[in-house]
C-alpha cells in the first residue's frame, strides 16, 4: 500500500486513530524492523502504546515515516533525517527570524535533494547504457530475446 499523505478520508484514515506497528509498516511500505530502527535512531516516536505496550502509530506519524522513506533512496544519514523533521516540526509554530531560520535550513535540504536526484539519473542513464551495450552484442550475436 502507498504511503499516506493526509488526504485520505473515511474512518480508516481518520487523523487521531491510532494503529498497530504492522499497519503502520504496511500503510507506509516499511518493514516493521525498520521502524524499529527508526524509533531507535529517535526519527519516530509512537503517538501511544496500547495497555499492552503495542506501539501505536497516528497519520502525522506515518507521514514523519514517509519523509524519511523517501530520503534514505538519496543517501541522507540518520543525523540529517533528525534535522529535517526537527525544521519540519518547528515551521509549523515557528514566527519571525525563527521562520526565516528554518525555511533557509529547508532550502539547503531541498538543494542536497535535488543535487542527489540529479547524479543518481546520471547514474541510471550509465547504467541504461551499459545495459544497451549489452543488449546490442546479444542481438549481433544471436542471443536470447529476451
């Protein structure tokens, strides 16, 4: 299942239910150990845990989980993870030269993104070329079609 963006509706994606690490895992296309380790690491904590100490997650938590899902692809470090949530977090409360303070974190954040999004296409098209290559040979040498 695809990662929530906090647009859904209906009672299942209500914003103050709260769901079982294994929902969490599957809502977000996470593996419940690496949520675990994410915990640990400090990048998530759950909203609750039930009478019988069962993690349990919220939407905002999910989304936390999807912000850092999609900036381990680029190579970003647990550190820079936490860093990105603290500025996250705080720009929504935050007012003034606080404001500006962060919104200039998140411009440098949003640079490194794109700045990695940029040499890993550079990656994949050497690597779609090599693949060509290959591809080449074994047409001009008869191999399988596949």
């Amino acid at each position: 299942m695809a990662a929530t963006t906090g647009h859904e509706s209906g009672p299942e994606h209500a914003p103050g239910r709260l769901m079982r690490i294994g929902e969490a895992a599957e809502r977000v296309g996470l593996s419940i150990r690496t949520i675990r380790h994410y915990e640990e690491a400090g990048l998530i904590v759950p909203s609750a845990r039930s009478e019988g100490g069962f993690r349990l997650y919220t939407e905002p938590d999910l989304d936390r989980l999807a912000v850092v899902k999609r900036m381990k692809p680029l190579g970003f470090t647990l550190e820079e993870m936490r860093d990105l949530l603290t500025v996250l977090d705080a720009l929504d409360t935050a007012t003034g030269a606080d404001r500006t303070g962060l919104l200039d974190r998140l411009v440098t954040f949003h640079t490194a993104a794109t700045t990695r999004v940029t040499a890993l296409r550079d990656q994949l098209a050497m690597a779609e070329g090599f693949a060509g290559t290959l591809r080449d040979r074994l047409d001009r040498h008869g191999g399988p079609t596949r």
